[in-house]
C-alpha cells in the first residue's frame, strides 16, 4: 500500500513538472510570435521553423516527445538573425 502510495505521488510530482514545462513552452511560444508578428516580412524559414515548434509543442502537451528545446531554439536564432539585420539596417 506505501509503495503505491509512492509511485502515484511520484506520478503526481512528474505531472507537476510536465505542466510547468508545458505553461513555460506556451509562454515562450507566444512571446515568439508577438516578435514574428512585428517582423514586416518574416522570412519563409521563420514562419516554417514557428510551425514547426508549434508541432513540436502539441506533441509534447500529448507526451509524444520529451521536449521541444531543439524547435525552439532554432525559431529564436532566427528571429535574433532578423531583428540583427533590421538593426543594421536603421
């Protein structure tokens, strides 16, 4: 009965986790896409690598992936990338 006990608390405490992961993922998703949304012509690889790391999210909110560090990753470096030549440009 303590064993049980222990692995649904443990099931509980994973859970927790994965809802905290989940809620930050969704924040950083929309940050990104108010940014994208100030971009006059964001560029085709942009907008392919922010549906890209939506997919990725929705896979994760299924549990199907572990995380979605890569997609997201990339979407920010690619966004810096524009807001770094919008810079240059001004």
């Amino acid at each position: 009965m303590l064993l049980l006990f222990i692995a649904m608390s443990l099931t509980n405490a994973q859970q927790a986790q994965h809802d905290r992961t989940e809620l930050a993922m969704y924040r950083r998703l929309q940050d990104d896409q108010a940014r994208i949304a100030d971009i006059w012509h964001p560029s085709a690889k942009l907008v392919t690598d922010m549906r890209k790391a939506r997919a990725c999210y929705a896979r994760f909110h299924l549990y199907t992936v572990p995380n979605c560090e890569v997609d997201l990753s990339q979407m920010d470096r690619d966004i810096g990338e524009v807001e770094l030549a919008q810079g240059q440009d001004q």
